[in-house]
DNA sequence: GCACATTATTTTGTTGACAAAATACAGTCG
DNA sequence: CGACTGTATTTTGTCAACAAAATAATGTGC
C-alpha cells in the first residue's frame, strides 16, 4: 500500500489561489470594510465558478477578514476600535511569550540587516507605496524575534494577529512618519544583543503600545454598511 | 434602502450543521485522528452533496481538527504531545490574561453553582459517560471565568483552545479519577472569593499545568496514516 | 411626493455532472 | 513469490444549473 496522505508540494488549487487573492486585496485596502462580496461578481473577475470562491470566504471568516451572514451574503469585516485593542491586547501577551522562548536562539545578525534597512525609512513620510515596502520588513523582524519560539500553534496565531495588524494600518487614513516605529525596532535590537530579558520585553511592549495607540485613530469612517 | 448584512437570527444552513456535526463527532472521539474522510462517502451518510461538506472542512481546518492536502483529501488531525504541549503553553497564558481582566466581574454564586456538581464526580472514576458530563461542567466552569474579560477574541481564541483539549481527553486512552481536577476547581473557586490575585493565578495555573500532564499520555496511538 | 403592495432581478444555498488526479486492483514477467 | 506495469475504480477539483430567499424596482392609491 502506497502512502496515504503525503505532502503535496507548492501545488495551489484555485481555492487556494482565490482566498490569497482576496486576503491580499483586503490587506492592501483595495477592498474596503463593509464591502460585499458577492460570489459571481467576484467569480466573474477572477476567471472561476463561485465554489472555489465560498471555500475561501469560510477560511476568511475564520481569519477574522470576512463576515460571512446565512442567506446575505459575504462582506469585507468591519474593524472597530474595539477590535484593535483586542487584537493588541492578545498580541502583546502572545509576542511576550514567543520571544521569551526565542531568547538564546534569534537570528540577531538577520535581525541587524532588517535594522539597516529600516534605518532607510527614518526621514520617509508614510504613503500607499512606502508604507507597504515598510510593512514587508516589519514582517521579516517580527517573524525573526519568534520563529523559534519552538511552538508552531504560537507562531501561526502571530502570524494572523500580524497581518490583521497590517490590514488595519493600509486602512486607516492616519499618516505619520516611520522614524517613532524605526527607533523602537533598533532598541529591541540593542536589547536583544544585551541579552537584558526584562529590557527586552519593557521595549517589545513599547513598541506594541505604540503600535496600538498609532492605530487607534480614524477607525469606523469606512463601514460601508449601516448596522 | 433596507438594511444590508442584518443578524439572522439561529438559521443553520446545511454547511453549519455539517460543520458542527463533524465537530462533535472528532471531539466526541467517535473520529479516530488520522481517519479519512471522504467527501462523498460523508455527504451520503449526512444526506446531503459534497458543498457543505467542503465548506466545512475549511472551517474545521482553520480550527485544527482537520487536516487538508490537496488532491488527497481531508482527514482528521494527528494530535502529537508537541501539539498538546503548543495548546497548553498558549491557554496557560491567555486564559491568564482573561482572568486577570474579569477580576471583579465574575460570577462567584454560578461558579459555585457548578463548583456544587464538580463534588459529585469526586469519587467516580472515568468513563466515556460521566467524563463527556464532567467536560461539560468544565466548559462551563472556565467559560465563567473569562466571559467578562471584554474581549471578543479572546473568548473566542480560548473556546477553541478549550474544544481541543476536550477532544484529546476524549480521545486519550488515559483513565483516572476526577478527584485532582475537582479539587483544583474548587480551590480556584476559594481564591477568587478571597480575591488574591497571585493565589488565583496561582491556582490556575496548577490547575491547567497538572491538566497537560494528564493530557502528555499515550497519544501517537491512534494514527491511522502512517506518516 | 410618500407609504405600501406587487413584480422583477439579483444573490445565495444546494445539487448533480464531468474531467483529472490519486488510489486500488489485476495480471505479467522475472 | 515479489516487483512492476497497465487498467479499473475511487476521489477530488471545478463547473453549471436550479430553487428559494433577499434585494431592488415598479406601480398604485392617497
């Protein structure tokens, strides 16, 4: 009897493809909270039939992205002050958490070419097109400081929260400039290589609060839907 | 214009009740994990197509208890003491965090209440009958313990983590008595009407620490895959 | 012009069908 | 008997179609 079940490479059904598209779309602010979905509108400018399409709102949905309500219909989720500061909330105790696992085993060299990179941003002012460069290497530090936390359930929940986080940022209408967020990413640096647990966590938490307090702005002016 | 996306009441489509259905069963422990499941082979025993049965796997997926690989199918997660010891390390903090945010929202009298039913399972060794009685005061027990932590994910992140456990204690081979647990509910019970907040994270914390050593039993038994 | 009932259109829920891939089976050759 | 190749069967991926529900549009009376 052959293998039951094997690992199927890089293969990527159109379901597949669909639910990248959309969470893509979602992300980057192309499609607006409280959008609906509709499945043949959404079938016919992606080239396939609605079935590939309702398999990935239901893993959306899941993710926090879409809304699924029986019989109405799917829409883009509408995010509330309330639900940063969940996602926050939850995402500074998990982070804590991962990066107190990581310590010994982080990547700091990987960790000080991102730093050099964002030391590129210090002076940008923040648009649609830098914003994004810019949230492409918050991705790679923050996957650096817990991708060996040594538990993948951990990492996997991260990995949302984050992107959630960054959904939000391309959303809000809020403009600033990086240099706030560079300066903390280079000082969970500098801790990291003084190997201060406490001075770690003191400036990841800084940088989290930051984060949340920069985020809680302009939210609910996008609900296109009135309840 | 009427409204748009309203709240449509307890309809449950076909793909809801698939969803739950297989749900139950995986956790109940009817669905060994590694068993495949078939989409048409389901879809007769459910009566109804293979849709449903898709939009469901996807959902199941996302909350752990399915495995997908495209073009082989779907089957029912493998539990490792890797991924138990994931799900605990992650609930021991969370569930910490939501206590800590009820404290003084809680429920002491309903939490007593159960506290009085947990004492009737003291001497009773387990079975598959009472334990699937007992897990049901022990989703309540905690689900009174972060209901008013005022996070929405949270809840939602910890009932899920919840239902996992759930499902390997149901599905481990490991019988025991429920006198450990029972005591350690009880005194988590005692620290939060004397509302010490180190003794009652303290006594959490035993509680959920002792529950994965229980937990770390005989898994990897069941397989069905060989890989 | 506005409230309300009626009709038309859109959209979802669900099904059945078909091709392609994966799996199981059977027969052949060593 | 065992490895191997080709064939039959099962199973997934995707689509198109239909009924029922929701939404939009229309019309009627006031």
């Amino acid at each position: 009897m052959k293998e039951y079940l094997e690992d199927l490479g890089n293969y990527l059904s159109l379901k597949d493809r669909v639910y990248q598209n959309i969470k893509f779309q979602i992300i980057r602010g192309n499609l607006k909270p409280g959008t609906r979905l509709p499945e043949e509108k959404l079938s016919r400018a992606m080239n396939v039939s609605r079935s590939p399409i309702r398999e990935a709102f239901n893993r959306l949905e899941k993710e926090g992205f879409v809304t699924i309500l029986p019989r109405k219909g799917a829409a883009v989720s509408n995010i509330t002050t309330e639900t940063i500061e969940d996602i926050f909330e939850i995402r500074e105790t998990l982070e804590s958490l991962a990066v107190k696992k990581s310590l010994g085993k982080i990547f700091i060299d990987e960790l000080e070419k991102v730093g050099d990179n964002f030391k590129e941003f210090i002076n940008k002012s923040e648009n649609a097109e830098n914003r994004i460069q810019y949230l492409v290497l918050d991705k790679k530090f923050h996957d650096l400081l817990s991708q060996n936390c040594g538990n993948k359930k951990l990492i996997e929940l991260l990995a949302n929260l984050q992107e959630q986080i960054h959904w939000l940022r391309n959303t809000s209408l809020k403009r600033t400039t990086f240099s706030g967020s560079v300066r903390e990413h280079l000082a969970i640096i500098e801790a990291l290589k003084g190997n201060d647990k406490k001075l770690i966590t003191k400036t990841l938490l800084q940088h989290l609060e930051r984060a949340k307090e920069s985020s809680l702005i302009e939210v609910n002016s996008w609900s296109a839907t009135s309840k």
